[in-house]
C-alpha cells in the first residue's frame, strides 16, 4: 500500500502543478512524448532545463550587475529562457520571462527586480 | 554530439537546426515519435556543413556559380544528395532566432544551392511575427511554426516529404552516373 500511496501523493503534486499555474498543456505534450522505448524523456528534458536555466540565471545576474546594464545581452538571455521554459510547459516562468522582457524594453531592469524581492526572499 | 545517424532507407531523414538544447532534444523526440530519422545540429553553418555545402558558397553571387559549377565537375558523393544513400536529407527543420546565421540565412542559402534547393525547408520560431512569417514564405519555406512545436505540427510535414519522394521515384529508374551528370543543373 506504500507504493500506491507515494503515487497517489506525486498525482496530487502534479495535478497542483497544473491548477496553481506552474505548468501548462506543453508539460503533457512532453509526457505524451514519453513511452515504453523512451521511459526517461520527461525526467531528461527537465533535467536539461534545470542546468540550462542555471547557466541563463548566473548570466543574467552578471549581466545585472555590470554597469552601465547591456539591455541587449539581458533580452537575449531572457529570450532563451522564455523559450526553454516555454518548450517544457513551465507557464509561470515563462510569463515572468515576458514581463521582465518588456521592462528590459523600457530599459527598467532594476524597477523590475525590487518588484520581485518579494518573491526571492520568500523562497 | 547527438549526430547519431541511424542508417534507414526507407525513412525520410530530417535535419533539425536549433541552438537551444531543449528545444533540440524535443524536436528530435517530435520527429523519431513520428517515424522521422533525425540528424540534428546546433548551427546553421554546422548544417551547411552537413549537407556538404562550403559555408562560404553563396556570400557572393558571383562567385557562386562558378564555385558550384567547380563542385559539380569534381563532385563526390559528400557534396551531392542521395537520399537512396540514407544520408540524404529530405527535409530540412530550422529555428529562426539563432546566433550567427538566422534560420532565414540557412534557408536562403539553401534554396541558392543548386545541389539543395529543392529540399522543403520549414522554419520555427517562438515569436509570432507576421511580416517574419511572411517572409520566410515569400522566400521558399514551406510551412512557419511558432514554438512550442507540438506533434500536430510535425503531422505536417508528411505531404512536403511525399511530394518529394514521388519525384525520387521518377528518378530512380535512371542509373547513377546518369543521376550524378542531371542532378548538376
């Protein structure tokens, strides 16, 4: 009964998932993809994204510290990590990407970032 | 790399262009899930390189006949395609945004190429740019994406492949010496 139980759990995980935003049709679109011949798609491309978004992360800081900010650099990063999030159904991440993307535009990256020290320190 | 070839004949070989990991690693289960062999690459001059089209060929439009007229009299099999060989591309996938050279780059270096034009090129892109789309299909895409690429997208692709295979078949009763000399225009 461990075994069902630990299922049921990661099935309410998920579905949590979903219902508070985090994830989108994409996500199951990536499970679809998952089958008897390639069991490890899912857990692959997430792992490849957690690594990728890392390396986005640290560029994206150092880009933030440097003055004068290179804009330019900050959008491509960010372009990157829209569409990486987006390919694997990470829908919150990628509609913070766009937000912070349009504040790029308007050259107002740090207005954007003290809006989210909210949600860094309660992480 | 993840330039693994799996030697078919019978599948269509589709070359996939994308700088971005994931969306790489996606596209290639898009495309095996939909019985595609898949060859993908992280550039477009690794593309190029691929096909066995010099990266500088088609800088200048000049020297581009000439070039190729070059390679074809010295051809081997590197430079030309044959899909009967297997390492023959049938379709070629591209995202748009990469660094370097755009997807609209590749795409218009390919159908420059007498060698290669004739292959359906499908660009993908995250952004939903009307005028970008437009060109792309202006300028010889055969179908524009916009990312996240879902099987239903892929499901496309069959028609532009069976146009193509038709015409092999056609060509396929002549011999290869015949192939290598008309495949030269």
């Amino acid at each position: 009964m461990d075994g069902y139980g630990m299922q049921n759990q990661i099935a309410c995980i998920r579905r949590s998932l979903f219902d508070q935003g985090y994830l989108d049709e994409q996500f199951i679109q990536l499970e679809e993809l998952q089958d008897d011949a390639n069991p490890n798609f899912v857990q692959e491309i997430v792992t490849l994204f957690y690594t990728d978004s890392t390396r986005l992360i640290q560029n994206i800081e150092l880009t933030l510290n440097s003055r004068p900010i290179n804009f330019s650099k900050l959008d491509d990063y960010m372009h990157q990590f829209k569409g990486s999030s987006s390919s694997i159904g990470a829908k919150k991440v990628t509609s913070e990407c766009a937000v912070f993307r349009q504040y790029c535009a308007a050259g107002n990256a740090e207005a954007y970032i003290s809006s989210l020290l909210p949600y860094i320190y309660t992480d | 790399m993840g330039m693994a070839i799996d030697r078919d004949d019978t599948k269509f070989h589709v070359l996939a262009v994308d700088d971005s990991l994931i969306d790489r690693k996606l596209i290639e289960r898009l495309l095996k899930t939909s019985s595609f062999q898949v060859t993908a690459v992280d550039s477009g001059s690794k593309a190029l390189e691929f096909l066995g089209l010099n990266n500088n060929d088609a800088d200048d439009d000049e020297e581009d006949e000439q070039r190729d007229s070059n390679t074809e009299s010295v051809s081997s099999d590197e430079d030309q395609d044959h899909p009967d060989l297997g390492l023959g591309v049938n379709l070629i996938i591209t995202d748009y945004c990469m660094p370097g050279m755009t997807g609209y780059d590749l795409l218009k270096k390919i159908k420059k190429s007498s060698s290669f034009k004739d292959i359906p090129v499908v660009i993908m892109s995250s952004e939903n740019i009307p005028s970008r789309i437009n060109r792309c299909l202006e300028d010889g895409a055969e179908e524009f994406f916009l990312k996240p690429v879902q099987l239903s997208d892929v499901n496309k692709l069959r028609p532009h492949l069976m146009k193509g295979r038709s015409k092999d078949i056609d060509s396929s009763h002549k011999t290869t010496s015949t192939r290598l000399i008309t495949s030269g225009n």
